[in-house]
C-alpha cells in the first residue's frame, strides 16, 4: 500500500550507478504502454542521467505528450504501476507522479510538447554532460549539501538554486523572473541555516580547487554573526599568499557558478559573486579572495567576532543596516561605503590601530 502522503525527508546520495539508464528505459516502456499514441518521447533527466556523479537514486523521466488534457483519465493505470499521482503539483502544466513502496524510486514530470520545462531539463542535462568540469563540481556541491542538510530536502534543494539557475542562464534557457529580477538589497531576520550554507558551500569549494593552496578559509559577513538580520548572502573569504595566486580560483569557481568581477577597481581583492540576476534570481553567496598579508582577513574577523559577544554594537549595527538598506536598497557600493564608518569606529573602540579597508 503506497501512503499519497509520502515525501522525501532524507538526503542520501549515492555514488552513480552504471544501471540507471536500463532502470531508466524499463520504466519509459511502461509509461509509454500506458500514454500509447498521446506519447511523443520519453527523456531520462535529473543528475541520475549524468555520467559519474553522485545522486538521490531516484529515476527522473519526462515524457512529453501531444495532449495533456488526455493524461488524467489515465491516473488509475499509472496508480496499477505503483505511482502516486500529484497532478500538476506546483508546477502548472505539469503531470507529477513518484513511485514508491518504502522509499522514492521513480518521478515522472509529463508535458505537453511545446512546454519550456522540456528543453530547459534537457539542456541542464546536455551541458552537464558535456561539461564535465561543470558536472563534476555539481556532484561535490550536492555532496556538501546533503551532510549538513541530511534531513532537510527543502535547505538542500534550495542550496543548489543558484547553481542550477546559472547554468540554466548559459544554456539560453533562464525562466524569466530570473532574467528580470531585481538587484535590491534586502535585510532579512537572522536564519539559523546560514552557517550550515557557509560550511556546504566551503566544503564545495575546497573540493573544486584541490590543487589549489592558501592560508585560511572564513566564513564572515553578517551571516556569520548569529541573531544578527543581514542580507541574505553568505560572504566567504579566502586568504592566500599572494595576490598572483589568487587568479587561479576564476576557473574552479566558476564551475561553481560564480562570476568573477573583472571590473573590480581594487586589483588586490578578487570578488566573485553566485546568484547575481541575470545569472540567478538572487544573491546567494560571495567569494573574496586576499593576500594574507593584507590585513583584511584580520580587521574582518575581529569584526564578526565582536558583534558575536556584543549584543549592545550588535543591535546598533543591525539599525544601521535597516536604515541604509532603506535609504541604499538599489546601491549596493554606496551601502556598503556608509557601513564602513560604523565598522572602522567600532575596531578603533577595541583597540585595533591597524589600517582597515573595503
């Protein structure tokens, strides 16, 4: 007996297995038994499709169809399957069925022909097939997902947004809400799924760029202070010994799906920004990249360290963000000038005489 009630609460990934494509195309002629001329094809979709890299070991299909309209009369049929049927689910449009007695085998997501959900899944697939470097960095970036999101299905899917939203706008296939989206600066309450954010996304990038050296790697910014309301981007900065050095992240990272600022005027801080529309809906991460010697790591970490303790600055510097966020919400460079008093004010209180900068 299937419980319609059933959903995915656990992420596991498993490594890929060489059987998906036959479980794949069993499970395509059952459907296709079902759909009979309505049935235009059946795609294997979802990272079960890619080659070689870690997945929910869950079969992912779409079948496209001439008409959809056609489709529902057919739920008992799919229901003698083993499949529970969710109609459009979210997704207007959308046919969804999942297969399960003890835990999700199969999912189904049937369109009309004509639907751009078709060729956005299938150019996703395509590119990460073709660019392995691409697929290969998803694969650790799930990875790091699901060990601290084990029992959280909606944080983990919701960690891997920006990247798939990127690669959706590389492959010409970006929904428009994404293309359209706005830049705004947006203070938001504290969540207390940041530091697990920082540490997936940390975990990722040591993967990407193993052959790669540096000092340290920190999780900073005002997602890294807890209780403190913030912006809702994880800003992670990595120290290496020299700047000349760090050119040799723009590649791995980008594979993450950064953008690395080129334009920057400060040639001594490498930013890299995941998320930014049109690339993605939202700013999600920022990657900085300095020389140790700088001193901005240090100024940096004494700062989140203080507001951590210091309820008192803490608050003050809260207020102080709404109320430029308020006055600055389309310009991020003037909000982030006019923090910067309160920052230096702040350090100087604590005895810190060393240069600080942006």
């Amino acid at each position: 007996m299937i419980d319609p009630n059933e959903k995915i609460r656990f992420v596991e990934l498993t490594e890929y297995n060489p059987e998906w494509p036959r479980i794949f195309s069993d499970a395509a002629k059952d459907i296709k038994s079902i759909l009979k001329e309505n049935c235009v094809q059946i795609h294997h979709i979802g990272s079960t499709a890619i080659p070689n890299i870690y997945a929910k070991p869950i079969i992912d299909m779409l079948p496209v169809v001439k008409d959809i309209s056609l489709v529902d009369s057919l739920n008992h049929e799919f229901e003698n399957l083993g499949y529970v049927c969710m109609g459009e689910y979210g997704n207007p449009g959308r046919r969804f069925y999942w297969k399960s007695k003890t835990k999700r085998t199969h999912n189904i997501h049937l369109f009309e022909q004509g639907a751009s959900e078709i060729r956005r899944h299938l150019l996703f697939r395509d590119f990460m097939i073709a660019h392995k470097d691409y697929a290969q960095a998803y694969s650790l970036l799930k990875q790091s997902l699901a060990d601290v999101f084990s029992e959280d299905i909606e944080n983990y899917v919701n960690g891997k947004s920006s990247f798939i939203q990127m690669i959706d706008y590389k492959t010409g296939s970006a929904k428009a809400e994404q293309l359209d989206a706005k830049d705004n600066i947006i203070i938001e309450p504290y969540h207390s799924n940041w530091p697990k954010l920082a540490e997936a996304e940390i975990k990722a990038i040591k993967g990407i760029s193993s052959q790669l050296s540096y000092v340290s790697i920190e999780h900073l910014g005002s997602t890294a202070v807890p209780g403190l309301a913030s912006k809702p981007v994880i800003d992670i900065f990595i120290a290496v010994k020299s700047i000349e050095e760090a050119k040799q992240w723009i590649k791995p990272l980008e594979t993450l799906a950064y953008v690395f600022w080129a334009e920057n005027p400060s040639k001594s801080h490498l930013r890299f920004f995941k998320g930014m529309p049109p690339f993605g809906s939202k700013r999600t991460h920022h990657v900085h990249i300095i020389e140790n010697s700088s001193g901005k790591m240090e100024h940096r970490i004494l700062f989140r360290d203080i507001l951590r303790r210091d309820q008192k600055i803490r608050l003050e510097y809260e207020a102080l963000k709404m109320k430029l966020s308020g006055a600055h919400s389309a310009d991020r460079e003037a909000y982030t000038d006019k923090k910067g008093a309160f920052i230096k004010k702040v350090l100087r209180e604590q005895g810190y005489l060393k240069s600080i900068s942006r």
